[in-house]
C-alpha cells in the first residue's frame, strides 16, 4: 500500500491515525508535529526515499508518509477526503478533544480510503487532475530544514510487516494498557495496607503504653 500511515492531530495532540505497515511512525511524526506552523498551510517534506504531505487547517494537521513513487496529487486527494469526512464527523469537537479520541472510530476510515486511493478507478481520474494545479502552489521542502542541531530524524519502515488487521495491534495495546493499570492499583493497594496496618501498630503501641506493648506481660 503506497500511503504507508497517517496522523491527524491538534497541534501535537493526535486524535487518530493509521499504519499499513510497521516502522517508526509515531516517533518521527511527533518530531515533525511540534515544527509544523500554526496558520494554515500545505506542504510536503521530502525525506530519503520518502514523503511527508500534509495539510494544516485550523488548527488541525492531516499528514500522509508515502513512498517518493507515489504521486502527489494522490496523497493530497487523499489527505483531503479524510479532512471533509473528519471535519463532518466531529466540527468543533476536534478543537478540544483528548489524545486519541477519534482513532478508535477514524482510523478505519482512514484505512478504508488508504486502499481507495490506491485502486486506480476511473472515478478518480478526475479528482486526480484537479489535484495537479493545487499542487503546483504546494512546495517540496527537504525535511533536514526541520531538524534543529543535534536533531536526527530517521524513517524506519519495514513494508513487509503488514498491519491491516489494525484491531489486533489495538486489542493488544489496551491489553497491555490495563495489565499496567492492575498492577499499578495492585501496588496501591499494597502501600495503603502497609500504612493502614502501621497506623494501628502505633495506636495500638500508644494505648499499650510503648512499641513493645508493654500492657501484654502484665
């Protein structure tokens, strides 16, 4: 699938994306996420072997990494049906909405118009070429003006690790999600036994008259 993932996100807030396949998505976008401006923009970073598109409309960025064989006008068509289908799904909600509070229901639209883009259907023909003059207004910057020194960003993608059954991946991030959450409450649970059965040693030294509970060899 040549749109290898995509983000959107409120600023560094991402409220939902989607992976064809495995790399290190997540990381190298937050990078990018933090530098994008805040005024509305179209731009595509290049990057090795790869492409950056996004587009930043008030306040929210739809961003697509692709294959730099992959056309534009395509990756700008898609990245536009997912801003109209999001910005009628949710409005406003998105200017407030916690970190991925839509991915749960978006990221399958997401991945549905991933395969649609990439299908060469005569319906799309047209949408394609009215994307040609849009794009002719929408730079290709090299994404090393976005590193500040010191700054590495690397794209690591492996195609071979399909992630189409994204729900799988989901089930066994929550899984592993509330395992932490047990064992964080089991913990809590352990502390505040401990201190409950310090607290009555103490009354219970103080009453006997001494930590050695004195009151008992009488």
């Amino acid at each position: 699938m040549p749109i290898l993932y995509a983000v959107i996100a409120r600023g560094t807030t991402v409220l939902a994306k989607y992976a064809s396949c495995a790399g290190n998505f997540t990381e190298v976008t937050e990078q990018i996420l933090q530098k994008i401006p805040p005024e509305n923009s179209k731009l595509t970073y290049s990057h090795g072997s790869y492409l950056f598109h996004y587009i930043s409309e008030d306040k929210i960025i739809y961003l697509c990494i692709t294959d730099d064989e992959f056309e534009r006008s395509k990756a700008f068509l898609f990245l536009n049906e997912i801003k109209r289908r999001f910005q009628a799904q949710y409005g406003v909600r998105a200017q407030t909405a916690l970190p991925y509070a839509m991915n749960s229901d978006f990221s399958r639209i997401m991945a549905s118009q991933m395969r649609s883009i990439s299908e060469d259907r005569p319906d799309q023909v047209a949408k394609v070429q009215d994307q040609v003059e849009e794009l002719k207004s929408i730079m290709v910057r090299n994404i090393d003006h976005l590193a500040e020194r010191g700054e590495k960003l690397e794209l690591l993608v492996d195609k071979t690790e399909d992630l189409s059954a994204n729900a799988v991946t989901f089930k066994k991030t929550s899984r592993n999600l509330a395992r932490s959450l047990w064992w964080k409450n089991v913990k809590l649970m352990a502390i505040l036994a401990v201190v409950i059965i310090l607290v009555l040693y103490f009354i219970i030294s103080a009453a006997c008259g001494g930590l050695d509970w004195p009151c008992t060899r009488k």
